[in-house]
C-alpha cells in the first residue's frame, strides 16, 4: 500500500495570509490527525476526523481549521498566518479504532516570513 | 502544561552497547503507549507500544518498559546500531481517546 502523502512539501508565506495542506491517508484509512512540531515542542495535536467528522480538537486558535472529505481525503487551513506559526506539519492516518498505529506522512514545511 | 517528558534531549551511546531512552507522563488516564522515530525530513515511524495492563513488551531489539506506579516507561535498544541514530518520541493515549499527546524527543547518536 502507498504511504500517507501530504502535499505541498515546502512552503513559504507572509504574515497574514492563509495557507491550505493536503493529506492523502493510507487506502482504507478512514481516521486522519493532524500536528503540528516545532523546535523544543515535540508535535502538538491539532485535531483529528474520522469519516468527515472532526471527533478530537487539540489547544490551537479558530485560524487553524480542517476538513475531511468522502474519500478520506484531508485538508488544513491556516488563515492569518503569524511568525509563530512556522512549523512541521505533519498529518497520520490510521484504520480506525484509537488504539491503532498511526502512521505519519512526511510533513509539509511552512516557513512564515 | 507537558503531560508527556522527555527530560534527555539528546543522548549518544556507543555502537553494540544498550541504549535507554526515558519518558515520564503526569496524567493517570493514559493507557496506551508508544514510541515513534523520526528521521530528519521523514514523518515519524512507529516502533513498539504498550498496553498499561502489561509492564513490559519486546520487538526484536527493542523493549519497552512500563511502570504505571511511577507513571514513567522507557525504551531499550540492544544492541544499537548506527542506524538507530535518529529522534525518539514517546507518546500517550487515553482508553476510547483518539488524541495522541507526545513528548518533546530525545536525539540519539550511536557511535561508531
């Protein structure tokens, strides 16, 4: 099976705007997380859906935001984008049930400047 | 407030010798455990995990160990290799929580 794919891999932006990632789960997983890793920090659950519906929300501000759509298939939406919010995103995906592996895409870089 | 440390941010050990990476953990409503390695520019890979009605679990060269009293687990690697250099995550999950809370990473260098 392909691995989970996250679109784009690098990116740069200003402050104040807003950017959108893309993950692509593993075929036949229906659950996606995403979070997000900075220096010193480890990696900091932003929130998680399962079949469209977001079932766990981590501590981050209303500018960050997700979806999931039919094929599994998801999305993450910074707007207002500030300094701080350079980081590692990385988004997992897994079958189901909360005690099974997750297994992490590669995570897109954002650089805001 | 860290509920998931990871107190050694970075340790070296010679190749062949035993490696012991160390978490500790402050909420008593975690459960499950596990560990993630993480090679620069790669998403994490799961390595091992542990149920907390076990105290022990062993995958080849890794073992990890569990102990719910003192709320702190730690992951053994025997023997290490030069590809075991990497970051090491340990993470935490409640029962019926989909949530994984992770620690900050230790960096390990194995030495040749």
């Amino acid at each position: 099976k392909a691995g989970v794919t996250q679109t784009p891999r690098y990116l740069i932006k200003t402050r104040g705007q807003q950017v959108t990632l893309s993950c692509s789960p593993i075929s036949g997983h229906r659950s996606v997380s995403w979070y997000q890793q900075t220096p010193g920090q480890g990696l900091q659950f932003l929130f998680e859906y399962f079949s469209e519906t977001q079932r766990n929300k981590g501590n981050f501000p209303g500018r960050f935001s997700g979806r999931q759509f039919s094929n599994s298939r998801s999305e993450m939406n910074v707007s207002t984008l500030e300094l701080g919010d350079s980081a590692l995103y990385l988004c997992a995906s897994r079958a189901g049930g909360p005690q099974e592996t997750q297994y992490f895409g590669p995570g897109t870089r954002l650089l805001v400047l | 407030d860290q509920q998931v440390k990871q107190n050694s941010p970075s340790l070296s050990v010679q190749e062949g010798r035993i490696s012991i990476l160390n978490c500790d953990y402050t909420n008593s409503m975690f459960d499950y455990f596990l560990w993630y390695k993480k090679y620069p520019a790669e998403g994490p890979t799961f390595l091992i995990s542990i149920s907390s009605i076990k105290d022990k679990n062993e995958d080849g060269r890794f073992t990890v160990f569990l102990n719910k009293s003192a709320k702190h687990l730690s992951l053994h690697i025997v023997p290490s290799q030069p590809g075991d250099s990497a970051v090491y995550f340990c993470a935490a999950a409640a029962f019926g929580n989909e949530k994984l809370t992770f620690g900050t990473g230790t960096r390990l260098t194995i030495i040749p």
